[in-house]
C-alpha cells in the first residue's frame, strides 16, 4: 500500500496488465504482498544464510539433486513469482553441485555490483546472459542453470509467441534456443506461500519442442492460483502495444 499511495509506483501499468487479461485484482492487497516483497528483497543483502534457509522449503529437492547426481545438466525455469531472490538464492546451500544464475547485468554499476554480491555470497556462480555458452560448455555436469524466463522481451531481441493468460504473449526464445543446442534436464520451479515460509516445488518439463509454451502454461496455473504473487508491474504485453501513455 505504501508503494502504491506514495510513489504510485507503476501502477497504471499494473492496471493496463490486470484489464487486458480481465483480471479483477484487489490492487490494495496486491501492493502490500510487493511491498512486503520488495522489503523483503533489500534485506537479502544481509539476511544470513540460515535466516533464509529457515523461510524457504524444498518439497521435493531430491528430484533435482538425483538428476545431478547422475552427471546430468539442469535448466530451472523460475518466474518472477513470490520471494524469487531468496529462493534461488538459497539453491547453492542445499544442492551438492554447481548453481549457476544466469542473469541481465543492471546498467547502474553500484546497483549491479550491490546485487550480485548478494547473489554470489551463497556459492551461487553468476553468467551474464552474453557468457551463458561458455559456462554451459564449462559446467558440462552436475550442474543447476537457473534462468528467470518470464519477462517480456524487447522489440529488438529474438522471441517466441505462446498463449498465455488468454493471450498472444511474447516471451524471451534463449532457453528454447539452449534445448535446442545442449542436452538439459528441464524443470520448473513452482512457489506458494504458507505460515511465513516459501514451499517450493520442482516440476519436470518434457516437451522440449515447446518448451516455452510449456512453460508459459505452468506459470499461469501459479498466476491463477495466487494472482497476488506475481510481478504485476512489469511491462509484460510490450508487443501487444497496450501501454500508449505511460
């Protein structure tokens, strides 16, 4: 709520969002989770390790950690759902293997190097998207790529068309050109929120083909459970040219 009265931050976007796909979103509530999100977030950069370890649950690790186990690559797709820094953050304590975040360098160099300090402090090793090749090639096995795939992609990058929502979406095509490059195991990370903790769940992805499509269709299934969780104030339909005036 703070967010929203006092810097209405973004909120005409989140309002284009929410009346495109016909979604009626308390925006009350909605602004007090990103609120609480966003506090959340800037306290990572000094949270210990076992602090956030204690708020995020891993309901099925073994599922991933037995594929690494076995030599094998994984590509995790997460979104930009509920506490996403922390969850990712945290992978590197809990799976025996190399965690590596694959990520869009920030143009303000302070804030940049703010950032990845905090991601890098758990053991997470960071590829910036332009590096991503040669740390697939180097961390060949036992190995976890993370990947937050569910921003919409600029007029001038590579893109994929999905149905998503009831729409026409445009999402990033990068990890649907990797699949199609190098061998991964697929999953996607799904997240819910119970009693304070983030519950996580791991979900194999097999149609590799599709895989974007695939994907796009596990995140709504979150979206629709918990509209609430998602990043709203995102520019998500830029393709679609629905933000004329912001």
């Amino acid at each position: 709520m703070i967010l929203r009265y006092i810097f209405g931050y973004r909120l005409m976007i989140v309002k284009k969002n929410i009346n495109y796909i016909g979604l009626n979103l308390d925006l009350n509530k909605y602004y007090h989770h990103f609120s609480k999100n966003l506090l959340t977030s800037i306290y990572s950069f000094i949270a210990s390790s076992s602090k956030i370890q204690s708020r995020v649950v891993y309901e099925n690790l073994a599922t991933i950690q037995n594929e690494m186990s076995n030599g094998k690559r994984i590509m995790l797709l997460a979104t930009h759902y509920s506490n996403w820094e922390w969850v990712g953050v945290n992978l590197p304590s809990v799976l025996k293997g190399d965690c590596i975040a694959v990520y869009k360098p920030l143009s303000n160099q302070f804030f940049n190097k703010l950032v990845t300090r905090s991601r890098a402090r758990t053991g997470m090793k960071l590829a910036a998207m332009s590096e991503v090749v040669r740390f697939i090639k180097q961390y060949e096995q036992n190995s976890c790529f993370l990947f937050i795939a569910d921003q919409s992609p600029s007029i001038h990058q590579s893109a994929v068309s999905v149905h998503f929502l009831g729409k026409p979406t445009s999402f990033l095509d990068g990890p649907q050109k990797l699949i199609n490059r190098y061998t991964f195991e697929v999953f996607y990370q799904s997240v819910k929120e119970k009693d304070g903790k983030y519950l996580v769940e791991f979900i194999k992805i097999d149609d590799h083909q599709n895989l974007m499509q695939a994907y796009a269709n596990l995140l709504e299934k979150d979206v629709k459970n918990d509209p609430y969780l998602w990043l709203w104030t995102h520019k998500r339909w830029k393709r679609q040219d629905i933000y004329d005036g912001i």
